[in-house]
C-alpha cells in the first residue's frame, strides 16, 4: 500500500479512475499510433470519429494529477506537490466539466441523452462519490513524500 518513499501507493480505483478521466488523451493516442504506422484509411476515420476535442478540457485537471503522480517522489518541485495537494479536487474538476460538456452537448436536455452518454455520466457519479466519501482519498492526496535537505535531514531539523 506504500511506495518506496513510505506514501500511499495508487489503488487500482485511482489508477483505473485516471484512465477513465484522460480517456480522449489515450483516444488520441491510439488514433496517433495507427495513423503513424501508415494503417490509415477506414480504420482511423472511426477512431476520429470518437474524438471530441471539446473533452480535452475535461482531461486537463486529470493530466496534472497523473503528471504529479509520476513524478511524486522527494525531491519534486513545489509544482507537483501543489497539484497533488488538490488532486481530488481536480479529479472532481475533471468529472463536473465531462459532465456539463455532455449535457451541454445535448443542448440541456437529458432526455436526448444516448445510452453511453448515460454510462458515462453514471460513471462519473461514481467518481465523485468515491472520491467524496473515501478516507483513502483524502489521505492519498494528504501525502507527499517528505523533501530531504541536502545534509541528509528533514527540512524542518527533525
């Protein structure tokens, strides 16, 4: 449950919640891989099709918190320990902007919602209310591994 550091690891929820988050990130990835590899034609009209550049705006916040994940170890920079001190509210950030584009999308109007628009802002409930209800979550993003000084001690002499 701990890394090397002595702070709590990513549970299989987060990682999986991230993921979910930067979906269109990973999207654009695959659509990227294959044009590259010259497996052009059909094959990359539908994977842009399912391309929303309007999402990307709900990816940001996620983005930063998986960057400040990678990079969470004791001599990071003040820029990770700030976004991963508000990790759970960009996360939260993250959900509440997918959740207005969808509807926004539909013009305001839940009833012309498609099934996976459905699924997927069902999916997003589901992450705020871990994400508001879970100890392990306020805990997670309380903790940051502890910047040595250059003498060997912690910066505050203990």
């Amino acid at each position: 449950m701990y890394n090397r550091f002595f702070s709590l690891r990513l549970n299989l929820a987060m990682k999986l919640i991230l993921v979910f988050l930067c979906k269109d990130f990973f999207l654009m990835a695959v659509v990227g891989a294959t044009a590259f590899k010259g497996k052009g034609g059909a094959d990359v009209s539908q994977l842009m099709a399912l391309v929303h550049p309007i999402f990307f705006l709900a990816d940001f916040p996620a983005v930063a918190v998986i960057y400040a994940a990678c990079v969470r170890q004791p001599n990071s920079g003040e820029l990770p320990r700030l976004i991963w001190r508000h990790g759970r509210e960009l996360i939260l950030l993250s959900t509440a902007i997918y959740c207005t584009l969808v509807i926004y999308g539909r013009e305001w109007q839940i009833s012309s919602l498609s099934w996976a628009d459905g699924a997927a802002l069902t999916v997003n409930a589901a992450i705020i209310v871990y994400l508001l209800r879970s100890e392990y979550v306020r805990d997670l993003f309380a903790d940051f591994p502890i910047s040595k000084s250059p003498n060997g001690s912690a910066p505050n002499g203990s």
